[in-house]
C-alpha cells in the first residue's frame, strides 16, 4: 500500500513540473501533496534516480526538462473526469467541427484507459447542462479558427446589439465561448483596436487570403496585456464587481 502511495506521488510531482512555467519549490509541492518536505526531497531524488531529467535544488525549486513526458494510460480518476466534463462542454457549446472532435476525443480516452476507469466516462458524475434557445452562428467558425492559426484578415458585415449595421476588416486572435454566444475578437482595422464580435450577429464574412503584419501569437498577447490593464484599473477605480457582472466589457468593448 505505501509503494502504491509513494509511485503515485512520484506521478503527480512530475505532473506538477510539467505543467508549471518555472521552478518549483519543494514547500509548494508538499504543499499540493500534502506530505512533508522532507518526503518531497526523496522523492525528487529517486525519480532523478530513475533517470527524470529533474533539475534544480533545494531552496531554489526544480524545473522538468523538455521532451521528457509519461505514457498516455497513466491518467488519474479526476484527470478522466476532468477531459470528460470538459469534452461535454464543448460538445454542446462549441462549433460543429470542435463538437465533433469533442466526441472523438472522449472515445480515444474510453478506448485507452484500465477497466477500473471507464465507469467515469460510461456514467459520470458530473454533467454539463443542456442549452435551450442557443443562438446560431451566422459564420463559420472553423473557418475563423482555421484563419486564425494561419494569421489571416476576415471582412465582416456585423450587425452591433443596437441593429446597427457596420462592414470592417479584423486580425482575428481568439475565440470566446461563453454559456449561450461565441465572440469573435480581434484587431478591428477600422477603431485601430482590439473589439469583439459575436458570431450570431455576423451579416456576412469573407474570408482573406491576406496575411496581418503581427504573428498571432504576438497579437494575442498585446491583446492580454490590454485586457490585463483595463481589468487592473477596474479594479483601482472600484468598478471591478461591475466588470466582473458584464461579461462583454470584461473581454473587450463590442462594437
């Protein structure tokens, strides 16, 4: 019982190094483990023992080095859980092409995982409700992911929430998938800023072969940081409980 304890643990002490973006401190993992620091630094030693390139130290923290990952079958009770609840939601919530590969996803896990694990996805326990009165996409959003990856401009007509009939060229960067819309944001060349659009309110969409100046993955953090900025002076300027009830403004402004 105590080396099935103990090769669990060595599990989740590479689980946490790998998804962490720095070092990690022998005081947070026992933290997380709830086990002491002193069983951590076993710990630490013996997967390096067992050739995890592990590296760091005590005091400092330890950092997992690339390339190295675990089988795909080792998978916990509430990771299962947790790809299941998540593939759910998309399901429901996500355009046709994600839907379906939200479906794919839950029958490679069921088709990979020990008998002792597939009651958690025959029958789970945790369910995403159904959506009723759930607006149609009026573009294609899997061509709008796929122009997104490519860093490529779309031409929208766009009616706003007021009926107001508007025709821009946007730099797509993400998608927002909220309970009952999808909202297209990106740098509308027309503001000269970041704005959002919801794709049940599309008119009509061109898809350019056009390339933006910027690489998305740059874009997508100057529009972070804008959006970091703005919540921080919400914050400041104690209007934080009123951003955080209007989910639209919290994004970025719709026009």
């Amino acid at each position: 019982m105590n080396a099935m304890r103990r090769a669990e643990r060595l599990f989740q002490i590479v689980q946490i190094l790998r998804r962490a973006r720095g070092p990690v401190t022998a005081d947070s993992i026992a933290l997380e483990l709830e086990t002491s620091k002193r069983s951590v630094y076993r710990d630490i030693a013996a997967l390096i023992g067992q050739r995890v390139p592990v590296r760091g130290e005590a005091g400092i923290g330890y950092v997992l080095e690339r390339g190295f990952d675990l089988p795909p079958l080792m998978l916990t009770s509430d990771e299962v859980e947790a790809a299941v609840l998540g593939a759910q939601w998309v399901a429901r919530r996500g355009d046709p092409a994600l839907a379906r590969a939200a479906r794919d996803l839950v029958a490679k896990i069921e088709a990979i995982v020990p008998e002792t694990l597939r009651p958690h996805i025959d029958d789970p326990a945790l369910r995403v409700s159904p959506l009723w009165d759930e607006p149609t996409d009026m573009i294609d959003m899997a061509a709008v992911r796929a122009h997104i990856h490519g860093g490529r401009k779309i031409a929208l007509d766009y009616r706003d929430v007021e009926g107001r009939a508007t025709s821009r060229v946007i730099w797509p960067v993400t998608i927002g998938y909220r309970d009952t819309s999808r909202t297209i944001i990106g740098w509308c060349e027309l503001r000269a800023d970041f704005r959002s659009f919801r794709a049940d309110r599309v008119v009509g969409a061109e898809f350019l072969d056009e390339r933006y100046p910027e690489r998305p993955t740059i874009l997508r953090a100057k529009w972070r940081r804008k959006l970091e900025a703005e919540m921080r002076g919400c914050e400041e300027g104690g209007e934080w409980g009123q951003l955080q009830s209007t989910p639209a403004k919290a994004e970025v402004q719709e026009s």
